[in-house]
C-alpha cells in the first residue's frame, strides 16, 4: 500500500469536506450523540444541509501557514485527514494541536494512521498537543494515541486527564525540536 500525506488548498478543500461527515458519524458512537433534526451531526439545528456545515469549514483554507489541512491518501484514494492548528489556535506554549484526525474504518489497525500521523509530527518541530475522550467507549482511540505517541517520542512524552475548550480528554503532550 503508497501511503502519501499531502497538504491541501482550497482546491482540494471538496474532499475533505466529503469524509468529514464519516468522521463525525465516528466520533458519534464515542460520545453518544445523536444527529440533529435535519440529520446532520451537529449541535445546532442551524445546519439544515452538508453544504452549511461544510461552509464554517472554510476557515482550514484561508489560513495557510497557520492552519494545516491534511488528506491522507492510500493508492492515491482519499481514506483520511489531518486537521492541524497553530497560534492562535491553540493553546499558550503549544506550537502544534492536532484538532481532528480521522482514518476510515476499513483501513484502520494496519499501521497507516500511525504512518501519516508521524508524517505530519515530523514536517513540524515544536511542542505538540492533542485531546483524545477519555471514556471507556474510547478505549480504541486512547490505545491509538498511546502508542502512536510513544513510538514517535521513545516515551518522551506527557499524558494527563483534564479540562480543555472542549471538556475534559485524555491529553498528549509532546516536543520534537530535537528530532
């Protein structure tokens, strides 16, 4: 299998838009959340179509150099992405924060998410951080992380439960200047 991580532009904007539905229907079964009353998933019964929730969407491509729009491919088919912010958007003293990540379910324990996460750790030097839910229902997702983070690092890494902007998560923290 070619794995390839490529950064995207708003050219390209079209194909992450179309997995992130998939996305939030995973994340769905971790949180217990249902979809609104015009079947999206999302909070606010605002978004009547994809189109609306595609459409706050935007701001992944009006911010090169600050927000970084990942597509990960596998034999050149779209199959993930990797959502990754910076100052301002994220918190004092990180330099990276991976907001989303998301592979499909077909491709998932075969190596590649840990593969195309450590791609994208390794384009940017700095200190990283990422929230992952801490509940049972996440037990997958919190063994992914682990060791994804563990690998990358050698175990040179923090992980604490807390309170974050979006609740409380299972934190990762980590800094690759050195490597």
């Amino acid at each position: 299998m070619k794995l390839d991580v490529q950064l995207t532009d708003k050219n390209e904007a079209y194909i992450i838009k179309n997995l992130y539905p998939l996305y939030l229907y995973d994340l769905s079964g971790h949180y217990g959340l249902l979809p609104n009353m015009h079947g999206i998933y999302e909070e606010s019964n605002d978004f009547r179509t994809l189109k609306d929730q595609y459409d706050i969407q935007n701001i992944w491509w009006k911010k090169p150099g600050v927000l970084f729009p990942y597509i990960i491919l596998v034999n050149e088919i779209p199959v993930g992405f990797i959502l990754i912010a910076t100052p301002p958007h994220c918190n004092k003293g990180i330099d990276y924060f991976v907001n989303e990540f998301f592979l499909i379910q077909s491709l998932r324990g075969q190596g590649i998410a840990e593969r195309a996460a450590n791609i994208v750790f390794s384009q940017h030097k700095g200190t990283w951080e990422l929230f992952t839910n801490p509940l049972e229902k996440n037990v997958v997702g919190q063994k992914f992380w682990r060791k994804t983070v563990s690998n990358y690092t050698k175990g040179a890494y923090i992980e604490e439960n807390g309170e974050t902007f979006d609740g409380h998560k299972l934190i990762f923290r980590f800094n690759n200047s050195e490597k």
